[in-house]
C-alpha cells in the first residue's frame, strides 16, 4: 500500500521531470521560431530580429515563472534571511558550442571541482574514470569561465531535496549549445533509486543522452529514477555551505523555487590532482 509520504514523493519527482521536458520544449520551439524568422526577414532585419527574440524569450520565461511562482502570490510565504553576500563583479558569458568538445583530460586522474559561491566554497571530488566525458566537458566549460557570475537558480525541497545550478540564464532552460551522454547510472551509490546527500548529478529533460550544463546538489537523500549522471561527491565543508542554502528556503513556499539564497558561482574550477 502505497503512504500519504510516498505519493508525495511520487508527485514531487513526477513533477520535477514534467519541469525538465517543458524547459526543453520551450527552448526548442523558440530556437525554431529564430529560425524561420531569420530566414524571412533576412539580413536586412537582423536588428529588428535580435530585438524580436528577446520579447520571445522574455515571454517564454515569464510562462515558465507564472507557472511556477504562482502559489508564491498565494501563499506569500515569509523568508528567512539571506544568508549570503553580495556577488562578485562580473557579468555571465553567452558563449555556446555546437558539439562537445573533445577529450583533453587524463582519465586515469583525480580531478576536483570547486565552487567559490557567495555562500561559501563548495569542493566537490569527481568521478572522471567513472564519467568521463561528464567531467571533461566540466573541465571544458570551467576552463571557457561558462559557468562563473551564474545563479543556482532553483532549490527542491519537497519530495527530493537539491539545488539545481549551471544555466547561465537563470531560467532553467539555458545550456553550452552541445549535450554529453549519459554516463555512470549504475553507481554503487545510487542504491533503490536513492541519490545520497552529496551527490552532485547532471540535470536533462528525461530524455537519454540530453544533459548539457545544468546539474543539481544533492543536500539531503532523494529518490529519482537513476536516469541523472552522478559524477561528483560533496566535501564535508561543501555540505554546510549548502545546507545553509537549504534553510533559508525558496520562493514559492511550495518546496520548488528559486532560492531565498543569493546562490551565485562567482568562480568555477577544475583542477587536476
């Protein structure tokens, strides 16, 4: 017999994939419209283009925040304060590639991720034998500062519990232009469908093979298909630093927003050990 606890956290998962597809969707019909817009209008209309796109995007993201910040309106939930500072000076880069980029890390190697975050530095050790074209397009991407100036722009904590980072929009629906493969899914970690706290793992659509540059933190155990490439593990340190964020809450009330957080990457490196 199935609990209250457990259709809860049916709801919630189902949710969080109805999320991904949508996103992608979304990204996908706009890229489209470009498309044939630029063919129309040709070279003449390229600034009233460029001008058109963003009213598109603007309107696609405010679908996607209508949708998901609606019961904030409702349930105008009290925050906790912002545990955080200010971020550092910096403005996100827009830069994408159309195909991932080619091996250049040493996969017999150890290779550690750190995220220097206004919350504090998030160390995270990765798994490169076990996920290597997962953390080499990391390397790539850290190397490329894709990633530094970026909000950790949504925080689970009803059902399954993560903060979801690396889209340099903000929206949910941005990446580097490529997809990687889906890699490591029968992790000894990953045990009944459970990704541990400390888990960090790439976000996709639910589809196979569309992660891209998106990946979440796992901050307390949730349970997912294991469809999401585990290619890191927290530091005990890195553990509070999110754990921090965690507490504050997000924005909607509802266990699924943006954080209350100002969780922004100032810096984002790969080094080799």
């Amino acid at each position: 017999m199935v609990t209250q606890e457990q259709r809860k956290r049916q709801l919630a998962r189902e949710k969080f994939l109805r999320q991904q597809q949508r996103r992608t969707a979304a990204r996908r019909k706009a890229r489209m419209r470009n498309s044939v817009i630029a063919s129309v209008l040709g070279v003449i209309l390229v600034g009233s283009l460029a001008l058109y796109t963003t009213d598109v995007l603007k309107d696609d993201d405010k679908t996607n925040a209508s949708s998901e910040t609606s019961p904030s309106a409702q349930a105008s939930p009290s925050k906790a304060p912002d545990p955080c500072d200010k971020p550092a000076a910096g403005k996100v880069k827009s830069e994408t590639w159309k195909k991932e980029p080619a091996m250049t890390i040493d996969e017999s190697a150890k290779y550690t991720m750190k995220l220097a975050t206004t919350c504090g530095e998030i160390d995270i050790a990765l798994k490169t034998s076990a996920a290597p074209h997962t953390v080499n397009s990391f390397n790539f991407l850290a190397g490329k500062g894709f990633f530094d100036h970026t909000k950790c722009h949504r925080l689970t904590t009803n059902g399954i519990y993560v903060l979801q980072c690396g889209d340099p929009t903000g929206s949910g629906s941005g990446g580097p232009g490529y997809t990687i493969p889906d890699e490591n899914l029968k992790d000894k970690s990953l045990k009944g469908n459970v990704y541990p706290a400390g888990t960090v793992a790439m976000a996709n659509t639910g589809q196979a093979h569309t992660g891209g540059s998106q990946f979440f933190l796992v901050f307390q155990d949730s349970q997912l298909p294991p469809s999401y490439t585990p290619f890191g593990t927290i530091s005990d340190s890195g553990m509070k630093v999110l754990k921090k964020i965690a507490a504050a809450g997000e924005s909607t009330g509802q266990g699924d927003g943006a954080p209350n957080a100002t969780v922004v990457i100032n810096k984002a490196t790969v080094t080799k050990s």
